[in-house]
C-alpha cells in the first residue's frame, strides 16, 4: 500500500483535491461540471479511462463487498480473523488492492458503523486505499439504511419512522425530507448509495421479508412516496435504489432462506408491481436492485430474477427504459443460491443486465469466475466495459472523482443534529395510526391513570432503539408524566411470564401492551386476553405488522407504530398521553382473522381524538 495513514477525520492529513485530480488521470475536470456530468455527452473520458484498465481491474470494479472493521487499515484482532478467514486479507485496504473493488457496504455485524466519526473515519481510509492503486478509482460506499426496522447506522444519527409508517403518513413532503436529510447525513460520513426507498409493494399479509418495509398495498401510492423519497436523496447527492425488482411485495417466503415464486399474471404485474419502479425510474433513481425471486409470468425459465436476461434486459432496459446502475440483491441469500453455484452466479448476473454484484459469499470464487468467462469467452470484455461505464457515470454523477473525502467538521454539522431529529418527531407524530377507541378510553388522563404497566414483545434491536421498546415506552410515559413500569414479556411469553405481568397489573391503573406479528397460536394472545380478564384498561401498540389487531378482538384500544424504533415509540407515547392527536391511516388493508375473505379494516382506516 502506499499510504499507511490512521484516516482519523480529525487529526490526519486528508489528500488535497489536486492529489485525488492526479489519482483520476484527468477525469475530473470532464466530469465535475455540473447535474449534467452523467449525460452521454461527458463520456468520452470515462471511456478513455476504462480503456486504459486491466481486466482484472475491470472485474473488480464490478463488485461490492462486506469487510470486517472498524478501520481500513487497523481493524480489532477478531475483524482481522475475519477477514484472513473469508478473504485472505488482514485489512479493507488489503481487500480493495487484491481485487480492485469498486465499492464496500457497511453492516452492523461487520462492526463497519460504531458511530459517525468512525464510519467517516472508515470511508476515508477506504478511499485512500482504492486511490492508491494504479489507476486509482474513487470507491462507492454503500449500506442499507431504510430506516424503521432495517438501519445500519444508529444514534446519534437521525432515525426516521420506516416505509410502512410513511405510509401511514401519507406525506410525500416528508418522504422527500427523510430522503433530504438521511441523504445528508450518510453522505457526511462517506456512505455515498443507500440501498432503499423498498419500492415492493406488500399486498401479501404473511410476507416475512417486505412487511413494514413497505410504503404499503396502494401501487399508486407506494409510487408517490418512492419519487419523492428519491427526490431528497438526490438532493443530498447520495444515490438512492429502488429494491427489489421487479416485485418482492406478494410472498410468502423470505428470499434470504429460500426461494420465492410470485405467482402474478403479466397484467397484475403491470398493475400492482411495476408502477413503483417506473415511477422510480421517472424520478431519476441512480439505481435499482434485484430480487432472488421467480416470476415465471415474466420468465418462465425457472431462474431468479436477478439472472433473468427478460426481466433485467427485456423489461428493465428495454421496455421500462432504464439505463442506471443494476446492483443484485447481496449474493449470499438462499433464493440466488438454490439453482446454480457460487461461481456461476456472478457470470449469469452479468450476463442478465446487471452492473454491480453485491456482497459475494466467496469473493475469490466469484472474482475468479467473472474473470474466468471473459477469458473463456463467455463473457466479452467489452459487456463489462458496460457496467464499469454505467459504474463510473455514477461515481462522477455523485462528485467522487472531484472529491471523495469527508471531515470531523462535517460530521460534526450534519450528523444527529437538533434539527434534523425534531423533524424526525415531527414526522413519526403523523405517521402513529389509532385503529381502535372503544369508549374513548384514548388519550389516557394523568389523574385517571396515573399508573401504567408497560409489557409485551421485546424483539431484536434495530440501531434505531436505545433499549428493550418497553423500556423505551414506558420511559417516554414517564417523561410525559405518568409513572410508567416497564415489563418484558417477550414475542413468546412463558406461562410464568404472563403471570408475572397479570400480577403487576394489578398495581396498575392501566396496562399498555406491544404486540408483534400475534399468529392464531400465538401465546402473545393469551397474554392480552389475561390482561383483559383483570378488568384493567389495556392499550395495545402494534409495533411491527398493524395486522395484528385482528387476532385481538377485545382490546378497547390499539395503537399501529410499524416499528419499535425509538423515534416511533416515542411517537406512539405522545398519542397515548394526548400530546398529539393520531394522524396516520392505514397504507394496508387488514384481513379479519376469522375470514380473510373479509376486510376488518380497510386502507385509509384511522381514528382521531
């Protein structure tokens, strides 16, 4: 390596912008010149620099990897491990000098994202390294940050409520202002492309994978709400991507497992899954992810998508007229893996349409079979030279080859300011949906209740969550005024867990309890039906799927937050105590669990106050 630099944002010299000018061979100046720097016009220097490249160079800016560490060139022992372990490297900036990568994902099991500075800390040092190398290229630096129940990145950044909740909203100045201000705070620490707005839309109740992650079950309104939260990402010049094509929304499996067939009609495909997407594509999204998914309607060869040639070149390119980046969903899911091998995998992709590969299970066999094809003449180079062109057109489009550095400063001014929180608020308070009000026992009154028991489901922490979310909410009461206790019951209450929390109840002058994803055996419901026995006024706060209301028929109130993220319980807890009124009405229908034939609740149900 040529640099052996820390890449503290706060202490080490960052290259000057002439250095990363001279790192570029000139592109620079052809490029930077404005929102047009990605027209067909300026290409003539991305061509001559891809012209200048090595295969394998070629083949590695076609990747997109995970790497274990904090740091690019000082990670722990036990990232180090990792790292020699998967990929032979002790390092990020040992990864990105043995296959040329042309971008990193961040995840939180990596322990890429500790806090900002850190992650600005990291992207620094993962630009150095790739503009080290010979012909040295900017890296695209990615994650998932959906927000709501998937973010890699957690405070003191601003958390925003997720997909679903926004759709509950309604608002498509909101959805442009959480797009405006994620975009500006991942773009502070040199996260460049984030992987959202989920443009599927969950007309499935049972799908285990899209859920809350979707705006909703309105194409037309999942359409509105993706342009515009595209629209404020690129204002803050970070690409957004439109995920999963070309629908992952009606599914009962979860493509990280297995292998999901969509069973709709080319017709119904139009109608419920395409509009999303197109509207995307309308509103300039920078790029669009594949889904592990078989819609034998659209290729009946019985591959996934995301190796489809009709889907990604017939449909996508073709009839939808989109020229961006194509990036796969990450490659080590089970709906990608079931048909061919690992190193087969990555060459159909290509061959399919798509860009970018992301997230290789076996960098090194995935690497050496795209290699491999274009030297066994599979693949030509000049397909490659496609991708790496669109890639390229990206990396300049975001400012990269101008500058790709971030600073302590920066982080500093952007990340988790007060601003950008209480927008966050003032967003979750008109995204909470009241679904039920008997007797108008909502909003609770201090003098009334001033005692609550707070229990219910306690599911894994998203970063968006400082704690369990009945300590979150019954904090959030307390600091409201009431003297909330909290009491984890877990998403699978044992026998002496629900006696536990009936006994409390009884020292409580009302309970509220959080529910999550209640099924028919679920012992969620003999809880709450406990509860109810005690005579007690129970509010109960759905704090994933808002479907759960119907497999609780006799709760006088409930609540649908769409997460147990911080922002949204906090939310919630004002409408419980009367601060706000609730706002939100529901983006999805819910089914009577009796017959799911009948709607309980239809879309655009919500109470007011």
């Amino acid at each position: 390596m040529h640099h052996t630099s820390t890449g503290s944002t706060g202490n080490t010299a960052i290259p000057s912008r002439r250095t990363v000018l001279a790192a570029t061979a000139g592109v620079t100046a052809a490029l930077t010149v404005g929102p047009r720097a990605h027209a067909r016009a300026d290409d003539r220097p991305l061509r001559r620099l891809i012209s200048r490249m090595t295969l394998e160079e070629k083949v590695g800016q076609l990747f997109v990897s995970r790497v274990y560490g904090h740091s690019a060139t000082a990670p722990d022992q036990a990232d180090i491990d990792a790292n020699l372990r998967e990929f032979g490297v002790r390092t990020a900036a040992e990864l990105i000098a043995k296959y040329r990568l042309g971008g990193v994902i961040y995840f939180v099991w990596a322990h890429n994202t500790r806090d900002p500075h850190q992650i600005a800390d990291l992207s620094n040092g993962i630009q150095r390294a790739s503009l080290a190398l010979p012909r040295g290229l900017p890296a695209l630096v990615s994650t998932d940050q959906e927000h709501g129940i998937v973010a890699r990145v957690g405070k003191p950044a601003t958390l925003f409520p997720g997909a679903m909740a926004m759709g509950a909203g309604g608002s498509r100045s909101d959805a442009r202002t959480l797009g405006r201000i994620a975009g500006e705070e991942l773009r502070a620490m040199g996260i460049q492309q984030d992987y959202t707005p989920v443009a599927d839309v969950n007309v499935n109740p049972a799908n285990p994978v899209i859920g809350v992650r979707s705006f909703g079950a309105d194409p037309a309104a999942v359409a509105g709400l993706v342009a515009a939260e595209v629209a404020g990402y690129q204002r803050s010049k970070v690409a957004a991507t439109a995920k999963h094509f070309p629908g992952h929304g009606d599914t009962e499996v979860d493509s990280h497992y297995g292998f999901p067939t969509i069973k709709h009609t080319r017709e119904q495909w139009e109608t419920l899954d395409a509009p999303p997407f197109r509207a995307a594509i309308e509103a300039g999204i920078d790029s669009i992810m594949t889904a592990h998914i078989l819609v034998p309607a659209l290729d009946d060869s019985g591959d996934p998508a995301t190796l489809s040639r009709p889907i990604l070149t017939g449909i996508l390119r073709e009839q939808l007229g989109y020229d961006g980046v194509v990036v796969t969903d990450a490659l080590d899911m089970a709906g990608v893996r079931t048909k061919y091998g690992d190193d087969r995998v990555p060459v159909l992709a290509l061959k399919a349409g798509v860009d970018l590969l992301l997230n290789a299970p076996k960098l090194d066999v995935a690497w050496n079979a795209v290699l491999g094809a274009v030297q066994d003449g599979e693949l030509t180079e000049e397909r490659l030279d496609e991708s790496i062109l669109r890639v390229l057109r990206l990396k300049a489009k975001l400012g990269l080859f101008d500058d790709p550095y971030v600073s302590a400063r920066g982080v500093d001014r952007t990340v988790g300011t007060k601003a950008h929180l209480a927008a966050a608020d003032r967003i979750a308070e008109r995204t909470t949906t009241l679904l039920v009000n008997e007797g108008r026992l909502l909003p609770l009154s201090r003098r009334e209740h001033p005692r609550l028991l707070v229990v219910g489901a306690d599911p894994a922490s998203p970063s968006g969550t400082t704690g369990p979310p009945t300590g979150v909410l019954a904090g959030a009461l307390t600091e409201l005024g009431f003297t909330a206790t909290p009491l984890s019951t877990g998403i699978n209450p044992s026998a002496t867990a629900i006696d536990q929390a009936v006994t409390a109840a009884g020292d409580a002058d009302a309970v509220v309890v959080g529910t999550y994803n209640v099924t028919a055996s679920s012992a969620q419901k003999t809880l709450v039906e406990r509860l109810l026995a005690t005579g007690k006024p129970v509010v109960a706060v759905a704090v994933r799927n808002p479907y759960d209301v119907a497999r609780l028929p006799g709760v006088r109130a409930y609540l649908a937050a769409y997460s147990w993220t911080d922002v949204e319980l906090r939310a919630a807890a004002r409408v419980i105590a009367g601060r706000v009124e609730p706002r939100g009405k529901l983006p999805v229908p819910v089914q009577r669990a009796d017959d799911p034939a009948r709607v309980l609740y239809p879309i655009g149900h919500g109470l007011t106050y």
